[in-house]
C-alpha cells in the first residue's frame, strides 16, 4: 500500500492532492495527529485547512492514500495507531 510523501499543509499542496476517496493523516512537526477518511481527499483536507478547531490548526503537514474503502481504511489505521501508541491521536475524538 503506498501513501503519498508528506508534504506541507497549505492551499497549494493540497491543490495537488485528489479529489478521490482515501484516507489522510494530518501531522505535527513530530506525530501523527489526525486520521481521517473522505469520498474526496482534497475537498476535506481544504475544509481541515480552513478549520476553527485549535487541534487542527496545529497540522503543519499531511500525507493520504488513495482507496475505494475509506471508513474501512480509516478503522484499520486507527487500530493500528491506537496499538501502537495505546491511545488514539490527538485531533481524533474517541468513536
């Protein structure tokens, strides 16, 4: 499974990202913070750049990867950051 680089978050990289469905991972300058799926990558992550939210604020970066099954995706992921940091990440509300 291949993810894009990450790169930073701003109008112009996510203008380059896909308006498909996939999931995405929002960063800080040292972790993971947020992820997150979408029907159209580019279209969330413009509407996380444009958030209130103060925890969303902080993404300096992001990455994502293209799949027909994004709520899937997301779930595995999730898991699979929660198994490895026994908690979820930070922006992310507990499901």
């Amino acid at each position: 499974m291949s993810y894009s680089e990450w790169v930073l978050f701003n109008k112009e990289n996510i203008s380059r990202s896909p308006a498909k469905s996939g999931v995405y991972f929002l960063g800080s300058e040292h972790e993971t913070t947020y992820i997150g799926a979408s029907n159209n990558i580019q279209e969330r992550l413009n509407e996380h750049l444009n958030s209130s939210d103060p925890c969303i604020k902080s993404t300096v970066s992001f990455c994502y990867h293209e799949t027909l099954f994004p709520e899937a995706e997301e779930e595995k992921q999730l898991t699979a950051f929660q198994y490895e940091h026994g908690r979820l990440p930070t922006c992310n509300k507990t499901k």
